[in-house]
C-alpha cells in the first residue's frame, strides 16, 4: 500500500507534486501514468525514476532539504 500523504499535511502528495493531470493511460505497461512517463512524453529524466522531470514539482520551498511533498512545515 502507497502513503498518500507522506507528510501526513492533509494534502495528498498527487496533489503536491503534480504539475499536470493524469490521464489513466500507461501505454508500455511500466505502472506510469502516460502523462508523466518520459517514454510517452519524451523529456528529461535526469535522476533515471521513469519520471518527466518537467512534469512534476520537487521544490523545497522552506529550504530544509525535504520537497514540499514530503515536508510537513
């Protein structure tokens, strides 16, 4: 089972994360919503999760080393 609050904030991390709307789809079968796939999209995945770079947010707004998604302050 996935955590879908990692930092328990109330706000769900799709939410926090995410800067485009899943689309359902998950053409080559990986478990990755097309929308953010970078085989379906065709971007940058510099850290090699499978993931479009350009279509999630990482910030750390606060600067504590811990993205936003994972941060409860």
């Amino acid at each position: 089972m996935f955590d879908l609050d990692s930092d328990n904030d109330g706000i769900p991390d799709s939410q926090e994360i995410l800067l485009v709307t899943l689309i359902g789809a998950v053409s080559d079968g990986d478990g990755l919503d097309d929308a953010i796939d970078v085989d379906a999209t065709g971007g940058t995945d510099s850290n090699r999760d499978g993931v479009d770079d350009a279509r999630i947010n990482l910030a750390d707004t606060d600067r504590d080393g811990l993205p936003d998604y994972r941060d409860a302050d």
